[in-house]
C-alpha cells in the first residue's frame, strides 16, 4: 500500500496541520473578528461588491488605498471581506452628508 502522503513525509510536514505559529495566528484572527470564521472574497465577488473593475481594483491595492489581497494558493488569490467591506463604509462615511458640513 503506498502513502499518499508520502511526499509530505520526506519534506517534513504532515498534511492538513498548523504549524504552531499558524495556530498562534488563527486563534489572533478569530479573537479579533468575534469567533466569526474569516471569509475570503475572490476576484468576481470583490467586483461585485464594490462596482469596481478589476484594473481599478490592482490599482487602487497598488496605492495602498484598497485592501491587499491574500494569497490562498500558488495560483489564486482573496481578499478578506471584512477588510472589503470596512474600506466601503468608510467610502460611504465619506461621502454622507455629515462629512460634508
């Protein structure tokens, strides 16, 4: 019988496990968002969420006034949706007419 895992075994990791630094981090984020699991946006929610483009998106990450994106893997990439939605209410607190006067 052959380990799936075997690959894992020679690089010195066990598969679908924290490390302790990772775990330290996890149990920081779910404090943080009131044991909420974080949820991670892709590219077409953040668009429709926010009306942006996508170019409009990288640019406005680029200036550092746009959330960053997180990579999940080696091929794709999130953006954490409280960070997506705290960046619209400030758009929209912005643009009340309290901030007006």
């Amino acid at each position: 019988m052959t380990n799936s895992y075997a690959g894992a075994a020679r690089h010195g990791s066990t598969p679908n496990r924290f490390d302790e630094r990772s775990t330290d981090i996890l149990r920081q984020d779910t404090q943080a968002t009131g044991n909420r699991p974080i949820r991670m946006l892709r590219l077409a929610q953040v668009i429709d969420a926010t009306g942006l483009g996508k170019t409009t998106i990288y640019e406005l990450q680029a200036e550092g006034t746009f959330p960053k994106r997180v990579k999940i893997t080696s091929h794709s990439v999130g953006w954490v949706e409280a960070e997506v939605q705290a960046w619209l209410a400030n758009r929209i607190k912005d643009c009340s007419p309290a901030s007006a006067r």
